[in-house]
C-alpha cells in the first residue's frame, strides 16, 4: 500500500457552534485529517444547518482542508457561494438533480472554482448511477446512514458499495478518493477500512463526554489499517 495513510475528516454536525473556535483547536490538537462541513436545507434533507458564511469562518479558523458536504436541492445554484470559502473539496448529492446535464455542469463548476468535485451516494442509489461523471469527479462519497441527521447508526449492508467504488475509479483510470460518511467510529471503523475507504468522515464519535478527542482519531485511523489489511471478509463491528 506504499505511502497510502488513512484519513479522519471531522464532521462538526454535532460540535458545539457556540465555541466553533475551540472545537476547531480541539480537532487540530487531535490530529484530524480534514474538517467536513455538512450543509443542510430543510428541503433535500428535513434538517437545517449552515450556508456559506459559516464555511467562511472555517476557513478563516483553520489551515486543514475543508470538505464542503451540500445536503441541498439545486446545488449549482449555490456552489460559487461555497466555492469562495476555498475548499479542498465539494460534494453534492446525485439525488439532488435527475439531469445528467446539470450534475456534469455543476461538477464543471467545482473544478473550475479550484476545488475538487464530488458526488454522494446515498444508501438505496447503485454507485453505478456515478459512472457518466467519472471524467469530472474527484470524489465519491458513500453515505452509510440516511443524510440529514449526525449520530444515526453505520448500515453495515452498504458498506460493499465503498468496493464498488474503488473499482468504478479503477475501471476508468481515474484517480479519485472514495469517501465514507455515517456511523463511523472505533467499532466501525474496520469495516469501512476493509471495503476500500480512504476519507472516513467521523462526527458524533470525536465529541462524546468521557472519550478523548485525540484517543478517538487515533483508534479510528487504526481500525482503518487493520480492516484494510485484513479484508471484509474478516472485518466487522466491535
């Protein structure tokens, strides 16, 4: 696997906004890869989040890379807005838009802003339906919950899907991270790791009372390995 080190993206879904500042020292200090941003319109999904200024202030807080995660309907109307907050990444959700032309144009648009274009899956789409796109995308995000809500337990039965990935980037030559978000912790962390995650967007788990924020990455990031090393066919929950 040569240099290949596994990635923690900290969701801050259920971090404390009244002190973004300190959770982003925290996260920091923990030794977290990326910073996620999950943002929600009430619409796409039936919770409500942040928009674009609050992306700002991340940017203004931290160095780490961003990933922008748009849990919204009509993303192309609003990816510039995002974009300005100079993200490592965006990701929207193919569900979002039934036009093939559409999703192309807007992954187009991420490109040319400078950041890298991703799509979402979420659990009843085939990964298959991101095929069309491989030419734009940078990455593909498996959803292993419903989108909409942090703290929702990991579907053990989507996780194949991250393998789907990895091969569909495979088949057509393209260099492209498979992404993971829902449910992970140090108990599905493995899983994740033996089907091909490389970025394991980790939320609820970094900020419960009792468990150190640093102890959490560092279990995570090793469960990664030893599901990669051991395959899914030996990997599972704790």
């Amino acid at each position: 696997m040569g240099d290949w080190r596994p990635q923690v993206a900290a969701s801050i879904l259920t971090a404390d906004f009244g002190h973004l500042d300190r959770v982003v020292r925290k996260l920091e200090k923990a030794g977290v890869d990326r910073i996620h941003l999950d943002v929600m319109d009430g619409h796409f999904v039936p919770n409500i989040t942040f928009g674009p200024d609050v992306a700002a202030a991340f940017r203004r807080l931290t160095t780490l890379p961003l990933d922008v995660h748009l849990m919204i309907s009509e993303p192309a109307r609003y990816v510039h807005r995002f974009l300005a907050a100079e993200p490592e990444t965006i990701t929207f959700h193919i569900e979002a838009d039934a036009s093939d032309e559409r999703i192309a144009e807007t992954l187009r648009a991420i490109r040319d802003g400078g950041a890298g274009a991703g799509l979402a899956i979420s659990p009843a789409t085939p990964v298959q339906a991101a095929a069309p796109f491989l030419d734009w995308l940078d990455v593909i995000m498996i959803m292993t919950v419903e989108p909409g809500f942090g703290g929702q337990r990991f579907m053990t039965d989507v996780a194949p899907k991250l393998a789907d990935a990895v091969a569909l980037f495979a088949a057509h030559g393209t260099v492209g991270a498979v992404h993971v978000d829902g449910g992970i912790s140090r108990d599905t962390a493995a899983v994740a790791g033996a089907w091909g995650a490389e970025v394991c967007v980790v939320g609820s788990a970094l900020f419960q009372r009792g468990r150190d924020t640093a102890d959490e990455v560092h279990l995570v990031r090793e469960r990664i390995w030893e599901g990669r090393r051991s395959g899914p066919s030996t990997a599972g929950p704790r």
